[in-house]
C-alpha cells in the first residue's frame, strides 16, 4: 500500500454498501445526500473522495457500470462507522440514479480514496476558488483552515440559483464572495476576476485552492505562477476504479511523466501539472 | 483447504484446477491490467481467497502510457488506451512482489516491441519462486509497436510463442486477441509451438465519439471494449477455441459472479480471470469464487474440474 504518512493518518479506506439516510434536491439540480457508511475510518483528510454506486456494490445493472467519484463534503463519524455527506449535481445518468436512492435503500462505497490538501501555515492567508460542483470538495478544507488562517472562499456559477444551498459555508468566519456568470448574485462575471479583491495580488505569503471545472483552475494557476503564490487544485479527471489499477484516471505532469488523480491526487500543487495536456 | 465459501454443513466441493502447469486452490484470477500489482486490493479482500493474480503487463524498461482521455464509458462495459503503462520487469520482481502474502500464486503477464524483448523479460521472471507461470500479452490492441500485429497474424505468433517458450521453463500461456476471424486457427498455433495453455480474451478493438467536438473520445482514437458488454463475445471464442485444441484455457470476458464464471467453464475453460469488474467491485473475484462454489452446491457437484467443457449441445440433425 501506499506508505505515506498522511495515507496511515487517513486510515484505509472501507468497501461497503451504505444505508441512505437522506438524499434531498436543494433546487437547480443540486442533491445532497447522506450515507451511514460501516468501516469509514476515523480520520477524513480534506479533499478526498468515494466511488459511489447506485444500488449498491453487487447491483444487478450493468448499465452504467463504473461508480461515480464525488469528493466528500462532510464527515460525522460515529461508532463503527460515519455519516458521510455528499454534495453533488445530476449531469447524466449515474448522477440521476443516486438521486433516485430513497431513504433506507443502499448505495455502494468504496472511500476514502486518494490525497487531500494540505492546510495553509498557521497565521497565513488562503484563498479558496471553487466553481460549480467544486465546493464539495472545499467545506472541509475551508473549516479547518479558518482555525488558523484568514481564509477567503470565492464561489462561482452560472447563476444565483446553481449556488445551491450556502448555509454551511456563511455560518464559517470566513470572508465569502459570490461571482455569477449572469450576475444574478455578486460580482457579474467569472470568479477568477475576484483574485483581485483584498488587495491580495501582491500577497506572497498566501496559499491558493482551486476546485471547479478546468479552464477555471488552470486561469487560477496561470494566475499563481504569475504572482509567485502557491496553488493547490483539485482535478477531477473520468475514473474507472478510483484506487490506482486501471491506470486510466492519469494527468500528465510538467516533469513529463504522469500522475494519478485518484492515487496520488486529486489535489496537486499546480505547478505539477501539464495544463497543455490535461 | 478446497471449500472456499462453503456454508456450514453444505456437501464440500473440490475447488482445485491445473492451468498448464499452474495449480490453483479454485479457478478464479484476476485479470492482467485490471488487479494493479496486487497490492492494491489488500484493503478490500483476502488474496488467498482467490486462485492467484496476473499481473499488470510488464515491458523490459519502465513504460510510461498514452496521453489522456485513457478510458470511457460505454454501455455496460467501457473502454480503455492505456498504452501498457508499467514500472518494468526489475521494480517489479524487486518492489512489488515483496508485498504479496507467499501464498498467492502470481502469474506475470508480459510484453513488448519484438519477440527479443519478450523473450528477455520472460528470461528475467522464470527464476523468481512466486511467479507460477508467464502469460504472454499477444493482444493488446493500442499500442502502435507491438500488441496487434503478433496476435493477429498466425506466423508472427507462432514465432513469438516459439522464442519465448524457448527462453522460459515455467508454465507459459498465451493470451489472445478477439480481433481476428479464426480464433480456434491461433489457439492450434499455440498449441503446436509449445504453449502451456491460452489465455482469452483480451479486449475488444473499438471506437466511441464525441459529437460535440466530433472527435473520438480517446486520444489514442482506438480502445479496447471490456465488461459485461463483451462476456458473448468472449464465451463463443472460449468455445471456439476449446474444441479446437487439447491445452487448458483461461477465460476471461465480462465475468462479475459466480454464474459467470460457471458459463467460462461449461464452455470448455479451465479457469477464469475477473477484469473491469474489480473496478465496479474490488471484491468481485472472491465472490466470483464463492459464487461458483454455491452453484456446485446447489447442482450437487463435487468438484468445479467436472463443469469443465460440460456444455450440452442440441442433438444435431
Ligand atoms: C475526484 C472527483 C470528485 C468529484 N466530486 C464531485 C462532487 O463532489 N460533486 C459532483 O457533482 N461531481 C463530482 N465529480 C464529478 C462526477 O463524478 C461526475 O459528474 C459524474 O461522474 C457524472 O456521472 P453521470 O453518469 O451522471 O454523467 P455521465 O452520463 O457520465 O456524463 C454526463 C456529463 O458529465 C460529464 N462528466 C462525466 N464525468 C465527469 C467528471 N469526472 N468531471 C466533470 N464532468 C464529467 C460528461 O462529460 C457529460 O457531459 C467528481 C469527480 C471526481 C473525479
Ligand atoms: C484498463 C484496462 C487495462 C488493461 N491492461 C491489460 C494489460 O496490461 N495486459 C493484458 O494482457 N490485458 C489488459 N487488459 C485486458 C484485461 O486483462 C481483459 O482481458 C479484458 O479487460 C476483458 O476482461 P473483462 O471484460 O473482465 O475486463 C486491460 C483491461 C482494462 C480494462
Ligand atoms: S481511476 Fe483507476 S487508476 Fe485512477
């Protein structure tokens, strides 16, 4: 196995069929869902993820066939086990399934899976990016950063109504600025033309994240490698297994080889990265 | 111990089978490129509680793949252009191996550019006491150099089986490619240079599209289909095959149960190899093992060797 330090703090991850305890649409195709997942580890690492599977591991369809990634929200752990939360939007049909799953029917998990964020360092600034379904993986990042840090997080969407549902995030102190792309909330525009607020350009001593779709986190990074910041993404490549043997989830890095975004991500540190080939 | 997944007090069942040389505690394996280097998978399941694992298939140099998008999905199955990405013959033996409990019979699976190449790596893996025997990757069908063209034409796989049974002793099977018009033509040319069994199949050459950007969706353009999607496909050339030579086969296609498994060896197979659906499923292949010992059960079969090639055929006219 994998013999990194944080791996072992993050605990192996378990293979089990979780009971649904709700699964509810927050409006524009957004659900959240919470699963009770027997053999959850004890310790969640910012970040990371599971293979879900609608109906269950042993489902009877094989049509979809693969499980879909969805980075965890939030983490309750309980005796033997956690409540695990998802955020996630319905794109296609994996995604219209789980939000099928009703109350006390079964859903397949194999998770945690792969390597989290690191914390900013105490006292530091982050600033957390996220566009779209992005900010599921950021709530955990962004509540234990605001321990230490002072912690911007901006949020970008088509419109008001694809933010979903904002209350965890507003009841952390943390600055929140909202960007749509139709202006129907905040700043009218792209939400990496927030970058700019704060006066934070200049800012050397501050930690980037960045989690949405693609072109946004390579501007993010473009944008940090300018500034001489250090930026941390997300990526969220197609996925087979999730757990680092089908080989098929690899993101070409700068050094010319390849990584894996299940194994060795999804997060990277953005310089890592070949943003031409990805 | 021969009863994997028996139930207290069911009848046992004598789970053991002989691939070519190669004795395994039941006749399940896992499928090469689809079970990593084994390591993977102790988080989720027992390893002894399968017949043994192949290996990801592995070049004589460390091998990076194909620029992505690598894989799709497609109906019940998906597709992949991996490009054999591998750590190499020598990381291998000397990093990964370690890490498998002694129990577990590995098979490797080998590849490589022209059959020097193969045969050396064959050469580099025949002395290491785990490795139970060698599975020569005849078939891989996206890789530009290599793969296709052994598989694919009956004299150039004939000298391919020739130098590599000459440079390994241990068991040797051959895998075959599904993307030819005689299967049962290149299991006898198998069969005639020496080969220890055969191994099949591999995936299924194949194209998927994107109509918005009205590109393929691989960069490689081409894929190999697996899955449920291809267990026909795979059943019929097992079968094929089957009547057409006297070494044992492996059959590998689609398999997700036990049910499955039971069709692979009806239809003449020997053992089985569980592929895409360890990545639905990490613990797929030990309940394909457990699946099969249930249906001897419940048929009253005291030994899975009897279901082999125990396919009835319509009385014919
Ligand atoms: C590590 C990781 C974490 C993720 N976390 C979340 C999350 O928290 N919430 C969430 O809603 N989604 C998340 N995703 C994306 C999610 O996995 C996909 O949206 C989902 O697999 C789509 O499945 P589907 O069957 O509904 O859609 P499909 O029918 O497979 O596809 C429908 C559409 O979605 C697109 N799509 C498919 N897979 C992806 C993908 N991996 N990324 C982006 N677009 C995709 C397709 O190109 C297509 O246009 C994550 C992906 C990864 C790899
Ligand atoms: C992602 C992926 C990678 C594979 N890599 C290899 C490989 O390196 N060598 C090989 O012989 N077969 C490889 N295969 C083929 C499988 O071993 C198997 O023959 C095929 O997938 C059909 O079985 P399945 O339908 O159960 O997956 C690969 C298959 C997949 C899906
Ligand atoms: S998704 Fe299979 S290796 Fe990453």
């Amino acid at each position: 196995m994998v013999a990194s330090s944080e791996a072992a703090l993050a605990g192996s991850p378990t293979r089990s069929d979780a009971e649904v305890v709700f699964n509810r649409d927050e409006g524009a195709d957004n659900w959240r869902m919470r699963l009770r997942v027997p053999g959850w580890p004890r310790q969640t690492a910012p970040g990371q993820f599971a293979m879900l599977t609608p109906g269950g591991l042993t489902k009877l369809s094989s049509d979809p066939l693969l499980p879909r990634p969805m980075a965890v929200y939030r983490v309750f752990t309980e005796a033997g086990g956690a409540e695990v939360e998802f955020l996630y939007k319905v794109v296609g049909r994996g995604t219209t399934l789980l939000s099928q799953a009703e109350a006390g029917e079964v859903v397949g998990v194999v998770g945690p899976l792969g390597q989290g964020f690191s914390l900013p360092p105490s006292k530091g600034k982050a600033v957390l990016v996220a566009g779209g379904t992005g900010v599921a993986s950021v709530y955990e990042l962004a509540a234990l950063a605001c321990e230490k840090s002072e912690v911007w997080l901006l949020m970008g969407a088509r419109s008001a109504a694809d933010l979903g549902n904002l209350e965890d995030f507003e009841a952390l102190p943390l600055n929140l600025e909202i960007a749509t792309e139709d202006g129907s909330r905040g700043h009218r525009g792209l939400v990496t033309e927030l970058m700019g607020a704060a006066g934070l350009d200049g800012e050397e001593k501050l930690t980037l994240y960045a989690c949405g779709p693609t072109p946004m986190m390579r501007a993010v990074a473009k944008l940090a490698a300018e500034r001489g910041q250090r930026c941390f993404v997300s990526l969220e490549n197609p996925m087979a297994c999730g757990f680092g043997v089908c080989l098929g989830c690899a993101a070409p890095r700068s050094d010319g080889g390849f990584s894996l975004v299940c194994r060795d991500g999804p997060v990277f540190d953005a310089c890592e990265i070949d943003w031409e080939n990805l | 111990m021969t009863s994997d997944g028996a139930k207290p007090g069911a009848a046992s069942v004598d789970t053991s089978v002989n691939v070519g040389g190669i004795q395994l505690r039941n006749p399940v394996l896992t499928a090469s490129g689809t079970f990593g280097y084994g390591t993977e998978f102790a988080a989720f399941m027992d390893l002894r509680k399968i017949g043994g694992f192949v290996a990801k298939s592995l070049t004589l140099e460390p091998r990076s793949g194909n620029m992505p998008a690598r894989i799709v999905e497609t109906p019940s199955g998906m597709m992949n252009a991996i490009g054999i990405e591998n750590v190499g013959v020598e990381a291998f033996i000397h990093e990964k191996l370690p890490q498998i409990p002694e129990e577990v019979p590995v098979v490797a699976s080998v590849f490589g550019t022209d059959p020097e190449m193969y045969a050396e790596t064959c050469r580099r893996l025949s002395d290491v006491p785990q490795i139970k025997g060698l599975e020569i990757n005849a078939s891989c069908p996206h890789v530009k150099s290599g793969g296709i063209e052994f598989g694919q034409n009956p004299k150039v796989l004939a000298e391919l089986v020739r130098v590599t049974r000459k440079a390994t002793s241990i068991p040797l099977l051959i895998k075959l490619s599904p993307n030819v018009t005689s299967v049962a033509e290149m299991a006898k040319v198998c069969e005639a240079e020496g080969a220890d069994g055969i191994s099949l199949i591999n995936t299924v050459q194949a194209l998927e599209v994107n109509i918005e950007t009205r590109r393929p969706v691989l960069r490689n353009v081409l894929g190999g289909l697996s899955g449920p999607a291809i267990r026909p496909i795979a059943l019929r050339m097992v079968w094929q095959a089957a009547q057409a030579v006297k070494i044992p086969i492996c059959g590998i296609g689609g398999i997700a149960t036990g049910e499955d498994a039971v069709k692979f060896l009806l239809c003449g197979a020997t053992a089985v190899q569980v592929g895409t659906a360890n990545y639905v499923n990490p613990k797929a292949a030990q309940e394909v093992a457990e699946g099969l010992v249930a249906y001897a059960q419940a048929q009253g079969v005291s030994a899975l060797r009897d279901l082999i090639g125990a396919l009835e055929l319509p009385e014919s006219g």
